[in-house]
C-alpha cells in the first residue's frame, strides 16, 4: 500500500480482503523528482501535489502537470502517489459494488462469466471494445505518460525490469505479479518545440473521474508535424491509443481539415454500449481541442 | 490482519494520545469512536466529500483514508484544535463562519474549515479563484458554497490585518 487512497476503498467495500498490507512509505528514497539529459525520473511515491506542482514538469512536461492537476480533489492529491494513480482498479459500479450497500456481482473483472455492464447501467463505461470488460482505465496520469513514451521500473527482490507504460496494462488489469512493485517512472527528453496537451472532460470540474480524456503530443518541424501521439483515457479498459488518429496528422500541417479528419478517425473503432454514445461526440471534440492546443 | 491490535501514540491538537488500535481502524474511526473528537465528520466515507477532512502535518488530507496506524509521529489537526486551548476563543476562519453564515446543515464545515486554513497557512491572500480551486474537495450539500467562499476571504482579511498567531 502506498497512498491507500484506492485500497482502502476497496478494502471498506469487501472488493479486496488482504490477509495483509505491507506499507510501501516505509522504503527510503521512493518520493522524488529529476531531470538529467535523458529526461524525468520519477519516483512511484512522489504525490499527485508534486508533481503537479514541480517547476521542471510544469515548464518541460506540462501535460504531466495538467493531468496530475485534473486528479480528483486537493485532498486526494496530497495524499495519492503516482504509482497509486497508475496501479488503480476501475471505478465500474458492479465491479465496486459493495457487500456493505446490496448484492455484489461476481463479474468478469472478479473472475466470473459476465460483464453486468454490458446489458445494465453503462453511461460510464468502454466505448471501445477493446475485451470483455466494460470497465475504464480512471487514470489520468496513464495517457499523458503514454503520449510521451514513458517506462515504468518494475523491481521484485531478485531484480528488476523497465517496461513501457503503453504495455503495462492488460485488459483485466495490469502485468504486475504479485511479489512486483513499480519504483519509477521515467519520461524521455522532451524536443524543445513539441506541443503536449492533456483535456479532461467531466461531470463536475472540482473532484470528478474522466468520462473522457484526451492526451496529445506533437511534434512538428517548420509547421509539418513529424510524430504525434495521441491517448485516450475514461475509454477503455487501458489507455487507448488512437493510432488512426496519430497516422492522418503525420507529414500534415495543422489545418481545420486535418484535425477533424484526425478527431473523426480516433473515434472511428468507437462501439459504444446502450448509455454511452454521448461520449463518442465528446471524445471526438476533446482530440481536436488537444491536437490544436 | 483484523483485530490485531496495536498501541500508537497519536498527536491530535498538540495533545498526545496512547491508544490501542486495530490495523484496519482510520483515522476518523480513531478521532470519533477512540477520542471523541467527534468535530471530524465522515459522510460518503470513500474519498468523495471532504467532510473528514483533517490536517496532517499541516496538509489537508481525508481521514476516512487515512490508516490511524500511519500517523504516528505526526502532527494531527482536526476542528476541535482550531480554537485557542486556553481562553476559547475561536479562530479568524471559524469566526467569519459564524458572522457571515459559512454553514447552514454544518456537516462539510469542519472540513472546510480545516481544507480553508492549510490554504491560509500557504497563501494569506488567496483570490475568489484560488479559493474555489483550494475547496474544490470539500462538497456542501446545502449548496452554500458562495457565503463559504465570502467567509474565507473576510477570514483571510482578518488575519492579515490581526496579530493572530495560529
């Protein structure tokens, strides 16, 4: 347990029942922040707080700072680490369903047959089908690291492993075993003229989880755009990369044409369920704001 | 892990408590069942309302998240440590609650009251914004959000013009 803000929750509502914690504040040089040529290390328990409010990701990783500043409410940050924040279990109304409140559903999520999403209350669920849970990816954090190719460090007591955060999550989940911490995140050196933008739309701006969001990074050269990057969060069951979204920008100049054709392809797979159409729309508006900036 | 027990000595209000406590007990279980300090209020009880707010070591954070175990060594403010312990006198922030109607049902007001004094510890003279930005955790159910944002600011008026020391 690191912050607790996830665990206890899902301790209090009989979701998880450790025989167990083991308080990860307790390792010694975990929280902290720095930049050599490479790019930022981050260590997994530095807090939300910090990293927002840290002058080397506001002035080179910005979109590090928006999305660690759209995280939940002022209270959680101070408390949340971004380990905690990369490592937390979906929100899914059946999944969280708590013993404590009425009948908990043994879901596909908690290895059971079914996904309740599917034919009960979605308006908050996947509109990409991207397996057979229905539940969203809630961090934040996730796609902005996603869009500038940052690893996370994975040590267990032998040893340890980097792993790009794109491959870091798994349907049901993520690749960690069970004896596996993450120790740091690290975010490769920035161009200076790249333009990164994280767009969060939600319910209410003061505490809410994404219904969706939109991280973009851009890189362009004499106006024609070189690489791009674009994730979404609130989505799927992982962060979702918008790859048709990233091919029709590359070679481009940023034009009113090209960003909707852009904004149209990354929703271009979306298959929302009964309740959710509305974010395909949403979703669609929230790239294009990204990509123009 | 449940019901074992084990003894901590928490720091509540510049007070220091030996307690007895389970692995599993927060810090609002701790405050209001263990101490009585029953100012600290719990409400969606998952991280959702800011009603059990509480400053550790001078940062608002949620008590109802919080594992009392984890405190020990800190310093832990909670509502009833905001007045002055020996002529009760109330602090700038709760008075300019009760002069300017910060509460109506009173529930979120500990909270916000406490959320309010970290913000005034760091930044004596916050704008409208900043304040709203600083509160954005801490629900009102009644909606009072426009008289409890008036009050932080008269409050902050007063302790920049007051030799208020806390």
């Amino acid at each position: 347990m690191a912050g607790g803000v996830d665990l206890i929750s899902l301790m209090k509502d009989g979701v998880v029942e450790p025989k167990a914690l083991v308080n990860l504040k307790t390792i010694q040089d975990l929280t902290y922040i720095r930049e050599d040529a490479e790019g930022l290390k981050i260590g997994a328990l530095t807090s939300i707080d910090e990293i927002e409010n840290a002058r080397v990701i506001k002035d080179k990783y910005t979109m590090i700072a928006e999305a660690a500043h759209s995280v939940a409410s002022p209270q959680v940050r101070n408390m949340a680490t971004i380990g905690g924040n990369l490592c937390q279990e979906v929100r899914c109304w059946y999944y969280r369903r708590s013993p404590v409140t009425g009948t908990s559903f043994y879901c596909l999520r908690k290895g059971g047959k079914h996904c309740y999403a599917i034919a009960g209350r979605n308006e908050y669920h996947a509109i990409f089908r991207t397996g057979k849970c229905f539940a969203v990816c809630p961090s934040d954090l996730a796609p902005a690291l996603i869009a500038l190719e940052a690893k996370v460090k994975v040590a267990r007591l032998d040893g340890e492993r980097v792993v790009p955060l794109e491959r870091f999550y798994t349907p049901l989940g993520n690749i960690l075993e069970p004896d596996e911490i993450i120790t740091e995140i690290l975010v490769p050196a920035q161009p200076p003229d790249s333009k990164q933008k994280y767009l969060k739309f939600r319910l209410r701006k003061s505490i809410d989880f994404a219904i969706s969001s939109v991280a973009a990074s851009i890189i362009a050269e004499s106006g024609r755009i070189t690489k791009a990057r674009i994730v979404l969060g609130g989505v799927a069951p992982t962060p979702y990369r918008a790859i048709r979204a990233e091919e029709v920008l590359k070679g481009q100049m940023i034009t009113a044409s090209v960003v909707e054709a852009s904004a149209k392809a990354a929703v271009k797979e979306a298959k929302p369920l009964s309740l959710n159409a509305y974010k395909v729309p949403i979703t669609e508006a929230l790239v294009k704001r990204a990509i123009v900036g | 892990m449940a019901n074992e027990i084990y003894t901590i000595t928490l720091a509540v209000n510049s007070d220091d408590y030996q307690l007895e406590v389970e692995a599993q007990w927060t810090l609002a279980d701790v405050l209001r069942e263990k101490l009585g300090l029953t100012g600290t209020k719990t409400m969606c009880n998952e991280g959702g309302c800011g009603a059990c707010t509480v400053l550790i070591d001078q940062k608002p954070v949620l008590s109802c998240l919080t594992l009392a175990l984890e405190c020990e060594g800190k310093n832990i403010l909670t509502i009833e440590g905001m007045a002055d312990p020996a002529t009760g006198e109330l602090h700038p922030i709760q008075t300019a609650f009760v002069e300017h109607s910060g509460m109506q049902c009173g529930v979120c007001t500990p909270g916000m009251i406490l959320t309010a004094k970290a913000l005034l510890n760091d930044n004596p003279n916050p704008t409208e914004a900043e304040v709203r930005e600083a509160l954005a955790g801490n629900i009102c159910r009644c909606g009072n959000y426009k008289r409890i944002v008036e009050c932080v600011l008269a409050a902050a008026e007063m302790m920049r013009g007051g030799n208020w020391n806390a």
